[in-house]
C-alpha cells in the first residue's frame, strides 16, 4: 500500500491540521533518470507532489492549492485559491486572481487583482467593503491588504490564469 503524510519546507512531519506539503510512499514512485527535477520531488523515499494539503484529526486529507500558490505572510500559510473564492462570493466580483508580493515586514504579502462585474465602480469605499468581506468569509489575516482593481487578468490562451505575470 501506499503512505501520505504532510511534511514542512524542511522535510519535517507536520501534526493533523497544520497545511504543509503532501508527500507519498509506497511500492511504485517517480524517478527523473538523469534528471535534476528529481532532487525537488524525491526526497529519502517520499514523492513530494506540488501540493499543499491539511491532514484532518479522522485522518481525511484536504487540498488546499498547488505549493507555488501558497503565500506565507507574517509567518501564517495563506492559500492564494481560498481568498480567490471568497472574493468571488461578492456580488461584485466576476473574477479574481490572489498572489504574494515581497514585503519587509511580513514577508509577503496578500495582494488581490478583482475585475468587477458591469454597473460596479472603483472605488476606496468598494475596496475596503471586498476587504471586509473576506475577513468576515474566511478567517481575518488571510485578507488581502492591497487590492487593485482590473480591467481583465493575464491568462493563457486557453484561458489559464497566469499569477506569474502578476507579480511583476
């Protein structure tokens, strides 16, 4: 059979409710022959997969997103697709796209791009109520400090969205 665990950024086991990096072993993993990729997903025995995930206490295991759209702010693990999702649950909101920004003090920071919904207007008002909207749907640091309103996010012409070209 084949064996789960969340581990931290230094390869240490995680305890049940605390995101970190799913890895799995068992009798078939994979292998980069003459590959450097290896070394990033292979480490003694566990395949790490690219994902971020929470272990429950009934030993359920959550996604929570991809490890590069993990934003780590203040020292608190901030899912880039959760704050997404709790901006779309405003009736202004038609789209959104979450990344990490460098900042001195915490690190990163949470920074939203939102493209309103025809019949909404910029605004400092409207900013804040998006603000307050998601510290009030999901738990309060996790909201986006900056907040810049958009015309269209950058995707791929398959419709993707392209977070890189947002952090420049």
């Amino acid at each position: 059979g084949f064996t789960a665990k969340i581990f931290d950024e230094d390869f240490n086991e995680l305890p049940r409710g605390e995101p970190g990096l799913l890895a799995v072993k068992g009798p078939t993993g994979c292998r980069y022959l003459n590959d450097a990729r290896q070394s990033n997903y292979v480490k003694n025995g566990w395949n790490f997969t690219g994902d971020i995930f929470i272990q429950h206490e009934n030993d359920y295991f959550q996604y929570q997103s991809r490890s590069d759209d993990m934003i780590i702010s203040s020292g608190y693990n901030v899912a880039a697709p959760e704050v997404e999702n709790a901006l779309l649950t405003h009736q202004a909101v038609i789209e959104s796209a979450v990344v990490g920004l460098p900042d001195e003090e915490r690190g990163m920071i949470v920074t939203a791009y939102v493209v309103l919904r025809p019949g909404f207007i910029a605004s400092d008002e409207l900013k804040k109520e998006l603000q307050d909207h998601v510290k009030s749907t999901i738990v309060p640091f996790k909201y986006p400090r900056l907040l810049h309103f958009v015309e269209t996010l950058p995707k791929t012409t398959t419709g993707k969205l392209q977070r890189f070209r947002l952090k420049d």
